[in-house]
C-alpha cells in the first residue's frame, strides 16, 4: 500500500526524535545517513522509498528567508543552494 509523502516525511521524523539509543543532538552524520538507510529499507515498497540518494531533487525547493512557501531556492545538492536557503536558526523577519 504506497503512502502520501507527508505520512513518510513526518513519520521519519517522529521515529528519528524518538530514538531510545541517542538523541538528535548527540547524532553524527554517519548516524543519520544510517537511520535513514534502516527507515527506507523499511519502507521501500510503501514510498516507494529507494535505499541510495538519487542526488536530484527535481521540483522540489529549499525554503529561502522572507518568500513564500513554494518560491523557495531549487534544491540541489550544491553549497550555493544551501547558502541561499532558510534555517529556523536565522529567525524569519517577514513572509
């Protein structure tokens, strides 16, 4: 039974803040990049989910400081494209 996008996002997320073992604060990459190996092993035919990173992310974008949602920086795997993008550290001013 394939799932919506949001039922896979954030039940990823719940399951990766509920982690018994180690906490979000303590992971390293390597951690990370293992839970969501195991997460998508998982649920490889419910995504459907693939086990490696495509390395695109077509029609997909960064959220960007002070535009509205859906105006956001194309997501890529590029430095640039980080730079330019929106972290909840950086407090939005506006939009």
């Amino acid at each position: 039974m394939a799932v919506s996008a949001d039922i896979t996002l954030w039940s990823f997320l719940w399951w990766l803040k509920h982690n018994p073992f180690k906490s979000i604060e303590a992971m390293t990459e390597d951690d990370l990049d293992a839970m969501v190996l195991a997460f998508t092993t998982e649920n490889a035919t419910a995504g459907p989910l693939n086990t490696t990173d495509p390395g695109t992310y077509t029609g997909l974008t960064f959220p960007k400081l002070d535009t509205a949602a859906g105006s956001g920086v194309t997501a890529a795997q590029t430095t640039a494209a980080c730079e330019q993008s929106f972290y909840p550290e950086q407090h939005r001013s506006g939009g």
